[in-house]
C-alpha cells in the first residue's frame, strides 16, 4: 500500500477554470482577422481552429457528463480506441465551429466557460468523475483531478493561441504552477514498466517561477508521486518552465526540447522523462 501521508496533495483548481477562460475571452476578442488565420504550434491547426476545440470541448463536456446526452453508443476496448474516438469527436468539433465568425463564436465562447466552470465548481471534488485521467492511467478518477486535466486543457491550448499570435503567456503562479502539477502526475503510469529498487527516485525540476520539484519513487509494487524524497536521488532533470508545457502536450520535436533539459545522474530514467505526455491524442 503506498504511503499515503507522503502522497501528494489534491489540486483543488476548479475556481481557476474561471481565471483562465476570462484571459482567454479577453484574448479572442483582441485578435486582428488576419490572426485568426496564423499557424499554431499544433500542426493541423490555425488560431481559429483551436479557438474551435476551446469552444466544442466544454460543450461537449456539458452535454455528456451534467447533462446525460448521449447520441452514440461508444465501445472502447483499447487505449487506441480511446485514442481515435477523441480524434474524431475533435476533427468533427473543429470542422463545425471554425466556420463561425469571430464575434459569434465569441459570444458562445463566454456561455459555454461560464457554465463550464460553474459544474465543475459544483462537483464533490472527492467523488468519481465520470472519465478517468487516462494519460495518467487511471482506470477511475476523482473530480478533482479530472478538473485539473481541464484546467491543463483550457492553459495548454489558450497557450498555443498566445505563442502563435505573439501575445504574452499564461506564465504565472496562480495559473501555470497546477498545470504542471498535474502534467507531472503522469510520471507514475510513464515509468510503470521500469524495473527499479525499492526507493529509486527521479527528481524533475521546471526551473522558473511558476515552477517547482516533483519526485516519482519506485515503491514495493509500484511507481508513486511522494512529497518527501530519499536522500539519494537516482536521477535530476531540470527543465525550463517556457519549455515544459510544450513537452509535455507534443507541442515541440523532443529532440530539440533535449538540448534545452538538463539530466543529471541516471541518463536513462532521465531521458524517460522526456516522453511524459500529458494529453490523450
């Protein structure tokens, strides 16, 4: 059984689901039309693309989990079956909502956040969401950590716009230092498969102010987040902050975020790190 009082706390985020998407509106309603059309990190994507997926994804979310519609019958046998069903459900999202004019999609835009973060704000944070945090390998997630994956969706993607537009990020405290604690929480299921000695301990550091240390420790049976590392750390991996979102959401070629991470120690269970990746598709 893990140790639950070096476990790592929860992340009660879902106020800042608000925070986000008001950065996100006020950044939409700034955009020239011809940025609109700019091409994003995410290769199959322009600006308003993403604006898109921003916008079909909570209405989607709103339409399955509070309000119980569902118009197809889903049959997930597979990781790759996930994989392909929320390709899908996005090409099909943003095939439908790109075609809006920026003002109309705006105005949308400012009804699905809001009704957004209110379910989330009115969830039992400890009770089983109804999708689990796949990328993290869970077969059954609580609340809270499916609202902090959508906080990392709603930061990630309105990220993407900024970069592409040339517009100051997200990179703050409040904001940006709980999306990497729940990218990072991914490391477990990533390292499932190492075979290590009790205590083995790799130390990720995103180096910045909005930053921090996580340490993913090799237990009796399995891999586990701690809060309170061993004194022997096996592994140190350090990355900058303006690197470390686009890493873990497969926003850069990982062999040129390489040159930018520094390993110290065990090569391997450092380079390992490198393919942490915090999004299901």
């Amino acid at each position: 059984m893990a140790d639950e009082s070096n476990s790592l706390d929860p992340i009660l985020c879902a106020p800042l689901l608000r925070k986000v998407d008001e950065a996100l509106i006020d950044l939409l309603g700034s955009l020239t039309p011809a940025e609109w059309d700019l091409q994003t990190i995410a290769p199959l994507w322009k600006v308003r693309d993403v604006a898109a997926h921003l916008l079909d994804t909570p209405l989607r979310k709103l339409s399955l989990v509070r309000d119980s519609r569902f118009v197809e019958s889903i049959d997930i046998r597979s990781p790759q079956d996930l994989i392909d069903l929320v390709n899908r459900l996005n090409r099909e999202g943003v095939a439908v909502y790109r075609r809006l004019s920026s003002a109309l999609l705006i105005d949308l835009m400012k009804l699905a956040c809001a009704q957004n973060t209110d379910f989330h704000e009115s969830l039992d944070p400890f009770a089983p969401a109804t999708f689990n945090v796949s990328w993290a390998g869970d077969e059954t997630s609580l609340n809270w950590f499916d609202t902090a994956r959508e906080l990392t969706e709603r930061w990630h993607h309105q990220q993407q716009i900024r970069l592409a537009s040339y517009r100051p990020g997200l990179m703050t405290p409040e904001l940006y230092h709980p999306v990497l604690d729940c990218f990072l929480r991914g490391q477990p299921h990533l390292f499932r498969d190492v075979e290590a000695s009790t205590g083995t301990t790799i130390q990720v550091e995103v180096a910045g102010d909005c930053g921090g240390q996580w340490w993913v420790s090799k237990g009796p049976k399995a891999w586990a987040m701690v809060k309170i590392p061993p004194s022997v750390i096996a592994s140190r991996v350090t990355i900058p902050q303006s690197l470390a979102w686009r890493l873990f959401t497969r926003g850069i070629d990982q062999n040129a975020a390489r040159a930018q991470v520094n390993i110290e120690g065990d090569q391997d269970l450092g380079e390992l790190v490198l393919h942490l990746t915090a999004v299901i598709a």
